[in-house]
C-alpha cells in the first residue's frame, strides 16, 4: 500500500495512489458521461414500465408466450423493447467497464476484464436484436 | 423439474453468487482504498453529528448505486437468455416462465424491484445534482427522498407481486 503523497494545497490528486488506477482523460471521458446519463434517463421510464407492466398490471404468470405473442403484435412495444435493450446493455455494460477500472489496477488484467465485458456484452444484445427482429416477421 | 427449468434456476444461482462476489469485492475494495470500513468503526457516533457533517451518505448512495447497478445488469444477462428461448425453443421458454410465478422467485423479484426502484431514483438525482447544480443540502434531500420513493413503491409493489401466493 502507498502512502498518499500530498500537494501543495493539501488535496488529493488522480495518481496520487499506486494502487488506484488513474482514469484516462480526454474526449472519451465526455462520450462516456453523455452515454451513462441520457441511456439512463430513457431507462427510467423503459425500464419501470416494463416491470409495471410484467409484474403489477399483469400478474407475472400471466406473462407467458401468448401475452408476448400478443404485446409484439403491436409495433410501439417491438419499439419499447428494442429501445430498453439497446439503452440497457450500454447503461450497464457501461457501468460495468467503470467498476473493472476501479477494481482492476493490474493495466493488463484490467484490458481483459474489459474486453471480455464487451465480448459478452455484444453477443447479448446481439442475440436480444434477434429475438425483436424474429418477432418482426 | 424439466431440463430447461433445472439450468434456469443454476444460471439464476450463478447470478446471485456473482452479485454477492461483486458485493465482497466492493466493500473489500472500499477497506483497501477508501480509508476503512465505514459499516462497523463508530457508525452510531457519526449519525448523531449533524446534517453539515454527514456527508457520508452520498458515499453510501455511491456504493448502493453502484451494487444495485450491477445486481439489475446480471439478471439483466440472464433474462435476454431466457426470453430468447421464446423465439429458439417455445417449449422451453414455457417451461421456464412457470417458474417466474413461484414463490421463491416471486421474493426474487420483490427484490429486484427494490433494486431498480433505488437505481432509478438515485440516477435521476444524480442528474439533478449535476444540471441544475445543487448544493450539498439539496442533494441530501434529494437523497432522502429517493430512500422514501423507493420504500413506498417498493412495499406497494411487492404486495402486488405476492398477493396470488396468499391469495
């Protein structure tokens, strides 16, 4: 464990620690910060009407393939889902990659970890891409 | 129990395990780096400071948000499993969907609805905070009443989850 090195000022600065990954800064910071907040606020409202929908209005065993059958009938709820899918898995994924960084300090660990992240993560939202589209036709 | 449904409750114990894992790696992390445990060393004593120097509550809002965070995006991985089995394999997802009405995953769900409830707020306050800039007082309250929102949607809700099992 390292001693935390103080400036001038008394404050702590990223770096500060060996044992706390510093973050990179630059344009990917923004991108990141934008994409976490406005995908967030589309899941409050995708996400909490989906569960109103699956567990309150609807008793949730009441929500097999027939009343999936009948909600992708409709185009607004294809495009309900595709939404919450595609918002969620950035949000998260997202949220994720931000916790391996602050959990991983070993920089090639950390890239794995990452990578694998994505991996999954892509191949999920792949396969959820193929499900709406399947429901399409 | 049929095979679809036997992976189904594996895989949902192999959500659940990764979320207390990553639990354990949270709080672990937070002794390491963040200065120590703040649950145990002189909790009572700090609460009873006042509202200026009870700051700590956002730092708790961070890891409950972060936990909660993290618990909503593995079920999350599970449930676009689960729900493709619809298109895949109509039989199997039938089959597993069952099980969504039992009790036991009734209170898993109760529980996920705490979760997202929490996440939601917290995140909207989050957004506050940082549009419309508030202070540390505002974000308190904020804070407070996301705690409230969640407690009361989440205790309503989770009446209307389980009253078929007293039904």
């Amino acid at each position: 464990m390292s001693t935390p090195t103080r400036h001038r000022g008394g404050e702590f600065r990223p770096g500060d620690r060996s044992d706390v990954p510093v973050r990179p800064s630059g344009g990917g910071r923004l991108f990141y910060y934008v994409t976490v907040r406005v995908t967030g606020l589309i899941l409050a409202v995708l996400v909490l009407g989906h569960f109103a929908v699956t567990h309150i209005t609807t008793d949730v065993a009441e929500t097999g393939s027939d009343f999936i059958a009948r909600r992708w009938g409709s185009a607004l709820w294809l495009l309900w889902d595709w939404a919450m899918l595609t918002a969620a898995m950035l949000h998260g994924a997202a949220g994720v990659w931000i916790a391996i960084e602050d959990y991983t300090p070993d920089p090639e660990k950390r890239r794995r970890r990452q990578r694998l992240l994505v991996s999954a993560s892509t191949l999920l939202f792949v396969l959820g891409l193929i499900v709406i589209v399947a429901a399409i036709f | 129990m049929t095979l679809a449904q036997a992976l189904f409750v594996v895989a949902l114990a192999g959500v659940l395990v990764a979320v207390v894992g990553f639990g354990f790696v949270m709080v672990s992390a937070a002794a390491r780096s963040g200065g120590g445990s703040y649950l145990s060393t002189g909790l009572l004593r700090r609460l009873q400071r006042s509202p200026e120097e009870r700051a700590e509550f956002n730092r708790w809002a961070f890891y409950a948000h972060r936990f909660t965070g993290f618990a909503v995006f593995a079920f999350l991985c599970l449930h676009i499993v689960d729900i493709s089995l619809y298109t895949f394999a109509p039989g199997a997802f039938d089959e597993v969907h069952v099980l969504y009405g039992w009790t036991s995953m009734r209170i898993f769900e109760c529980g996920l609805l705490f979760a997202i409830l929490f996440h939601t707020f917290n995140g909207l306050r989050i957004l506050a905070i940082d549009f419309a800039d508030l202070g540390s007082r505002a974000s308190r309250g904020l804070l407070t009443g996301a705690v409230v929102l969640t407690v009361l949607l989440g205790l309503g809700g989770s009446a209307v989850i389980m009253a078929p099992v007293f039904a």
